[in-house]
C-alpha cells in the first residue's frame, strides 16, 4: 500500500499544474478533475459485487492496478479537463478495486494481531501519500512528465501482478 500510495495520491498536487500547462488556469476545475476520483470510489461500491465472483481477489488486484496505469498513461498525454475528469474516475474504480483487496488480506493476518496490521497498513498508506508528491516532483524535475507517469504506470502494474501472486487467501484463523 506504500507503493500504491506513491504512485496514485502522489500525481493529485500536480494535476493543477498539468492542466494549467494546457491552458486552464482554474483551480475549482482542477478540484473537479480529481473528485473524479472520488466518484470512481462510489462506482467501485455499486460494482464490487458483481466484479467479485467474476474476477476473483486476484483478477480484482491485476485489473483494479492495470486500470489506474491505463489512465496515468492517458494522463500524460494531456488530454482535456474533462477528459482527465473521465480519466480519473477510472483511475479510482481501479484503485478501489485493488486496495479494496489489500484490506481484506491485512485485516485477515490474524486474530490477535488485527488492528496492529491493519494500523500498518494505514501508516504506509498515508506515507505513500506523504512520499508520492515527493517522488513524483523528482521525476517531473529530472525526467518529464511522461517518463514519470510512465513509469508510475509500469509500477502499478507490476505491483498488481506480485500482489495477486503473492498474495493467498486462507481461512480467517477465528473461523473453526
């Protein structure tokens, strides 16, 4: 989830300024753009059902992190607002139907051990978010912004595949 953070929150402090380079100068049509986000996080809710016995926990890992890199790479390109608008609430269907995933498997470590993972899986959320802005102002000094986003992109997709690999859902420990 640190990954994952990094890679999808931290874009978030640039969309102003991506846009801005396109010739919107707004920032509530910046605000807009990433509340598309948001709304990808209600469509993740009135999808999950369905998505769930056809995907499986692994299916929903590789296709939830392949769809956030399919829309960093159409972010690069500098499509319209409202495109990125669209863009974006792709990108958080797809983040919530992996991280959705990947709260399943930390609250289901153990027992007696729940909350601490579960705790640690917040804590490195949130520093990813913290570190995302970070990394992606090196790479957009030091190589541009579609190397960055690019390479987020590949990132996110590696990352789903070793998720989904590694992995294993096992029976909850309190379940006898």
């Amino acid at each position: 989830v640190f990954i994952e953070g990094c890679c999808v929150l931290g874009l978030f402090p640039y969309i102003a300024s991506f846009l801005f380079e396109l010739g919107q100068t707004s920032l509530s049509i910046a605000g807009l753009v990433i509340a598309g986000f948001a709304v990808g996080g209600l469509f993740y809710t009135l999808t999950v059902s369905r998505l769930l016995p056809r995907l499986g926990m692994k299916g929903m890992m590789i296709a939830g992190m392949t769809l956030v890199a399919s829309q960093l790479v159409a972010v690069a390109f500098g499509p319209r607002w409202e495109v990125q608008a669209l863009n974006l609430v792709v990108m958080g269907w797809g983040f919530y139907i992996a991280h959705g995933c990947l709260q399943v498997f930390a609250s289901e470590l153990s027992v007696e051990a729940r909350a601490t993972a579960l705790s640690l899986h917040s804590f490195f959320f949130f520093m990813g978010q913290t570190v995302g802005p970070l990394a992606y102002g090196f790479g957009l000094h030091h190589a541009g912004k579609m190397p960055t986003l690019f390479a987020s992109a590949v990132i996110m997709v590696v990352l789903g595949f070793v998720c989904a690999r590694l992995l294993k859902q096992r029976a909850p420990a309190d379940a006898r």
